[in-house]
C-alpha cells in the first residue's frame, strides 16, 4: 500500500493513496477514507467535547480517523473496531505514530457489540446501517450516532429497498431529504422503545449524501412512551403541495382539502425533534478557537439548525414558486412576509431553498405571490 500524510482537524494520520481519477476515489484503496465526510466528523468531535463521555467506541474505524481525533482533540479514551486486517494495521500504525493509547479490535461488528457494552457507540458503516442498529441499541449505553449513507432507499427513490431496511413507507417528495433523515431516526426509535428504552435527538442533519443523528439514549418504559408519541405519518397529496402530520402508527385515511383526493401516508416517521436547539447554540459557542477544515459550512448548518421551527416537513419554496408560476422572493423577504402575518417561519438546513412554516399552504402561496 502507498501512503499520504494528511491532516483532519489537529490530527495527523496515514490515509492510503488513492486514485483522483476514479469516480469514487475512496473506493479505489484498500482501506476506506472519504475526505468529503470532514464535516460529519468535525460535528461529532464538537459534541463530544460538549457531552465528555466516559469512553467511546468507533465501531467501523477503517483508516481510525475518527476514533484518533476523537482521542487526540476530545481527550476521550476510545475503542477503534473493523473487521478487515488492512484497517487494523493501518489504525494501529496511525495510533502508534500519534502516541495514542487506542484499543484496537478486530471483529465483526455485531458480534462485538452482542458482547460489550460500551457508553457511546458510533456507528458508520458503507451504505445502510439497518443490519447493526439492534445490536448498537443494545450496546450503547448513553449515546447512540448513525451515519446513513443510503439515500436512494430512505428517501423514496428506491421505494422497496428502503421499505425492507427501515420498516417504513418512504416517498420521493419536494422533501426527500428531511423523509430520508425522519425514516433513519424514527427506524432507530422503533428498535429502542421495544427494549423500554427512548432516544432523545442531540443533533441530526442531512448534508450532500449523507445522514446524520447523535441520540442520547434513555432508559425506562416514561422514556420509550415519550419516543412513541413522536412517531407518526406525514400525509402527502399527490396532486398538489398539501400536506398533513398524524401521530400514531397506524395513519388514517386523509383527503386533500384542495383536490379532494386521498392523502398518500409517508413513514411511520421520526416526527419529533432532530436536534436540541439549546445545544446547537452551545456548540456554536464552542467552535470559536477550534480548528475544523469544514468550520465556515459546519458553523452555518449549526445557526440553521439552531433556529428550526418544529413544523414539519418543510417546503421547497422555489418549486412552490414554480408551481404558481411566480418568481420567487429572496428568502429573507418571504420569511418577513410570514412572520408579519403572525406566523412563524425559519430556515431548514435540508436546503437553500427549504422553509419551515406553521402557516397553512394557501397562506404561504399568497405571500409568494405577493
Ligand atoms: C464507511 S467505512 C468507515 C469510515 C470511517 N468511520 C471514517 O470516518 O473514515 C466502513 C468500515 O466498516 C468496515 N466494516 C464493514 N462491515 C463490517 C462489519 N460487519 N464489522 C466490522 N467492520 C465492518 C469496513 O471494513 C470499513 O472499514
Ligand atoms: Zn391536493
């Protein structure tokens, strides 16, 4: 194997050369490193430093990019897991030239976690994380982060897939990402609360092609009752922009007021929270003085996240435009129109374009029309 020397946040390590060339250049080396996850790994370092747990496992290391930075920038002592020997050379190698005192192990993920338990479990795997999710569950003591990769299946595209891995009816919508993110969580949530268990969300977001959800795990039956109760259906109208939210799991039959024909139900879904927006102002506070490659997009979708209303799903509000075949305004001046209507209205990281709103659609569509 070939080597290069980079750097991530403060930490120096050993990635394997990769071939620019390719399509995908991470697949083209024998032991996996995606630069374009900095800002998923940057995120977990700042929240680590805020929660300070007591140990932390990185369940799929690979080259240990993640599990050394979390022990040289957080201080945390970690565990470093992958089951390919290539990883673990490469992680031990990596570990030794920091001077890190890593422990590293070389099994299967669920069968590791089917024997251990550790306080936070961090789980990354290539694509869906569904095959691990019951055994992490079980695993993680304190916190629980999931990174998802498969998009297609979550977000609707692929319909089946993503019904077999997460449990749910997704659909492709003017909103895909924030169905993609609500599916994973609300997946998550469903195979905690059997074990009378609940999750609460610390941070979550969608960003380029992945998912991401930092939960703190809570034990007992009150716990699991409150994730319960934040799981449910959106209702979507296939005709037009009208959508409806229903707690529950079992989704009723809903007509469009607008077409009168029947709302298609999304999920059941993660209808809660995504993040703790307290947090999120507090870990904006924290990134000053932090070194971070991803600091200007990481500190923005923190700003974003942090002023979320709680309505959901947010509206795409350029193809609304589209629709009624108006020019869109600047985002400013369509949040102003709605709150001086005396509804809220804010930002969603999902996209530039993305507008969460307690206003009913006609409301938002004679703003947008104004
Ligand atoms: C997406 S990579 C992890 C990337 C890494 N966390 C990072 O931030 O760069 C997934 C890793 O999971 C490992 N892996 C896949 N299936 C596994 C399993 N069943 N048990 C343990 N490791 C596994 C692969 O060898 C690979 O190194
Ligand atoms: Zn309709």
């Amino acid at each position: 194997m070939n080597f290069v020397q980079i750097v991530e946040g403060t930490t120096q390590f050993l990635i394997p050369w990769q071939d620019d060339a390719t399509q995908f250049p991470p697949g083209s080396a024998p032991v996996f490193f995606n630069r374009r996850m900095e800002l998923n790994r940057d995120a977990t370092i700042l929240l680590l430093k805020e929660l300070r747990p007591d140990h932390y496992l990185d369940l799929m290391a690979a080259t240990g990019v993640r599990a050394l930075r979390v022990a040289n920038e957080c201080g945390i002592p970690v565990v470093a897991n992958d089951r390919d020997f290539d990883s673990i050379l490469l992680l031990r190698t990596n570990a030794h030239r920091l001077g890190l005192p890593v422990r590293v192990v070389n099994r299967d993920a669920n069968a590791l976690l089917s024997t251990e338990r550790f306080e936070t479990v961090d789980l990354d795997p290539f694509g869906s994380p569904a095959p691990f999710l019951d055994s992490a569950i079980r695993s993680a003591r304190k916190y629980l982060f999931v990174t998802a990769t498969d998009t297609a299946p979550l977000c609707g595209a692929h319909l089946k897939a993503g019904m077999r891995r997460y449990g749910a009816v997704p659909m492709n919508t003017d909103y895909h990402p924030e169905v993609g993110l609500r599916m994973l969580i609300g997946h998550v949530a469903r195979e905690t609360m059997k074990y009378d268990r609940g999750i609460e969300p610390l941070l979550s977001f969608s960003f380029e092609h992945f998912h991401r959800t930092h939960l703190r795990m809570v034990p007992g039956v009150r716990a699991a009752d409150r994730t319960l109760a934040s799981l449910g259906f959106i209702h979507q109208c296939p005709e037009c922009s009208f959508r409806s939210v229903e707690a529950g799991l079992l989704p009723s039959g809903r007509t469009c007021r607008e077409c009168s024909v029947a709302l298609l139900p999304i999920g059941p879904l993660w209808i809660g929270d995504i993040a703790d927006r307290a947090l999120a102002l507090r870990l904006l506070e924290r990134m000053d003085g932090m070194v971070f490659g991803s600091k200007a997009r990481l500190s923005r979708l923190l700003r974003i996240l942090a002023g979320e209303l709680p309505n959901l799903p947010h509206y795409d509000y350029h193809k609304e435009a589209k629709r009624l075949g108006v020019s869109p305004p600047a985002m400013d001046i369509l949040l102003e129109r709605l709150l001086q209507k005396g509804y809220g209205a804010s930002r969603a990281h999902y996209s530039g374009t993305a507008v969460l709103t307690d206003a009913p659609l006609e409301v938002l569509e004679e703003v947008l029309s104004q």
